[in-house]
C-alpha cells in the first residue's frame, strides 16, 4: 500500500508543478490549439490554448513510478522493490501512444490546421505500438509460469473457453487499443473532461489491481484468487497516472489553460487498455470506461445514420457537443459527464466485487 501512496504523491507533486511551466514554455513557442471549424462557435475563443500537455502527465506517471520503487528499495520487502515486467509493458505502450499523439499535436500546430498526421500515419503507429506490446506482454513468465497476459478473453478473470491463440490475441491487442485511444481521444473536447473521467477509471483501477494482490494465487490457495501475473506493480502504474491527471486537471479544468492534445489522449486510452489487458478484465473496462464507450458509438452512430439517410442523429457528435448545442454551459456538460463517469466506476467496482464474492463463496 505504501508504494502506491509514494507513486501517487510524487505523481501529484510533478505534474502540479510542471504544467505550468509547460504553459510558459508552449506559449512563448507558440504551441497552441487549433479548433475545427465545424464545431462549435464557443470553442473559437479557445484557439490558441497551450496545447501537449499530455507530456506532464506522461512524466509524472514515469516520476511516480520509479520513484516509488526507489523509495521502497531502501526499506520495502524483495516483492515490492523492483519494477515488473507488467508494469514496464503497460508504461512502453502508454509511452509510445503518447509519442504517437506528441508527432500528431506537433503536425497540427506547424501547419497551423486542426489535422496533424493523416489517418494511415496514426494507425500505423497504433499498430506499431500494439504489435510490440501485444508479443510482450506474452513473454516473460514468473516462477508460476504466468505471462503479463492471456490468450483468453476476461472479464473479471480469465474465460477459459473464449482463447484467441497467438496469432487471434495479437489481433484482439491491436482492436482494443486503437479502439480506447482513439476513444479517450473523443472525449477529449471539453475542459477537463477526459483529465477528469481517466482519473475515475485509472483510480477504479488501482483498487481492483490492489485488491488482485491481496488475493492473488501466487500468495494465497483459495477460492475466489486471481491470476494476474503483477498487481501490485500494476496498482503502483494507475495510481502514478490517476495522480498525474488530477495535478494536471488543476490546469486543465474550466476555463482551461492547456490542453492535454493527443499527447495525452491516445496515451491514457493505451494505458486503460493496457491495465484492463493485464489484470485480465477486458469486458469489464467497457462498463468502467462507458464514457468512453458512449462518446465513440456516439460517433460511429452519426456517420452511419447520416450516410444511410443524410439525416443527423445528434446535433453534433461526440455526445458532449450534442449537449452544448442544446443550450447546455460547457462546466454543466462536463460536470454531468463526470457524474456518469463516476456512476459507470462504481458499477464496473461492484460487478467486480460481486464476482469474487460468488467465486470466493463457490
């Protein structure tokens, strides 16, 4: 537990204080948003807004990672004091998406236009970032013969009669995590919105990956533990990243003063699909993540609705917009989405827990 609360801490302490001297700096280099013509006309006023700040949250995750394995090393039990495998694979893929989105932020702003790279670009280096975590994330066995992760599809642990293979698990990789990049990156469009709603989900993450150490099969035989390969390193990754997006929330919130770009975007997307990947509950990350979810079918249904019919489901799409259309203030569209997204973690906690109630009781 205290390595969690160091990682949080030292997360929380950096990104607080580098946001705002990433303002300075992308200011003074005139790193600012560009915004889409079509949306909507309050958001002209944001032109301009630092944007990148997705690299606070990147290194205060990295900060509050390795300095809580420091910290431990000097007192803390052998188990606790050096990094994992699952933890280091989780923190590469979130990286590289991050960089993705870095190229991307930086295409748009040198070319002064709200497209950065073209769509053939970002999804090759999804795939590239995928592909590498994908093969990975099977290698490096413990001593129980347990991977980072399974062939198998999970929800809140392993469904032994849905496995993909090798080669299907790669595929299954490469969907799921272009599918909540890219879906964190929708929900990226109001103030704070997707800072806040990955704070809830990667804190719903820390306790269920807490809660898999404190009855993982590697430490106890009874009914009800789980197979999870490093929970507690896990534990230690979403609390860094929860306490790096609230210190940079504190920036970010209405009226923002920097955006966090697909920098940050397409890197928590990689990283809430790579927890859910590792702690084997991949389903159980569409209830946890359902403003995600909502925000990318939201989309899907507008251009599929409007190419069958040319008629407008939503007013405008992502969903939140649908709802600053309607005469809705942006702080109470953000606000109410935050509620949902709190609602949508409690639900995923209490399937969770639910769960290893009836398999602790079997």
């Amino acid at each position: 537990m205290k390595s969690i609360l160091i990682a949080a801490a030292i997360a929380l302490i950096a990104s607080i204080m580098l946001t705002p001297y990433l303002i300075k700096i992308f200011s003074r280099q005139g790193f600012g948003q560009e915004i889409r013509e079509e949306g909507p006309q309050s958001h002209k006023t944001k032109r301009g807004t630092p944007t990148m700040g997705g690299v606070a949250i990147l290194v205060a995750m990295w900060l509050g990672y390795l300095g809580s394995h420091l910290v431990n090393s000097m007192s803390a039990s052998a188990q606790e004091q050096t990094p994992t495998a699952s933890g280091l694979l989780v923190l590469l893929l979130t990286t590289s998406l991050g960089v993705v989105g870095f190229l991307d932020d930086f295409i748009k702003i040198r070319k002064q236009r709200n497209l950065g790279l073209n769509k053939t670009a970002k999804l090759v280096g999804q795939f590239v970032a995928t592909i590498i975590f994908a093969v990975l994330v099977m290698q490096f066995p413990n001593k129980d013969g347990l991977t980072p992760a399974s062939v198998n599809l999970s929800f809140v642990r392993d469904i032994a009669v849905v496995s993909f293979g090798v080669i299907g698990f790669v595929v299954f990789c490469y969907a799921a995590i272009s599918a909540w990049s890219n879906a964190v990156n929708l929900t990226d469009g109001l103030d704070g919105l997707a800072g806040g709603t990955s704070a809830m989900v990667l804190g719903t993450y820390v306790v269920i990956s807490f809660w898999q150490f404190r009855y993982n099969c590697s430490n106890l035989l009874v009914a009800g533990c789980y197979d999870v390969r490093d929970p507690l390193d896990l534990a230690v990754v979403a609390a860094a990243a929860m306490a790096g997006c609230i210190g940079f929330l504190w920036w970010n919130a209405a009226p923002a003063k920097i955006f966090m770009g697909d920098t940050g975007s397409l890197a928590l997307g990689g990283l809430v699909a790579g927890l859910s990947i590792t702690t084997r509950t991949e389903l159980l990350m569409v209830v946890i993540g359902g403003i995600f979810v909502v925000e990318a079918l939201s989309v899907v249904l507008q251009v599929a609705v409007f190419r069958t019919s040319r008629r407008r489901l939503f007013r405008m799409a992502p969903f939140h917009h649908h709802f600053e259309l309607a005469g809705w203030a942006e702080t109470t569209v953000i606000i109410r989405f935050w509620l949902m997204a709190g609602m949508c973690c409690m639900l995923g906690l209490g399937l969770f827990y639910s769960e290893w109630l009836t398999a602790a009781g079997s």
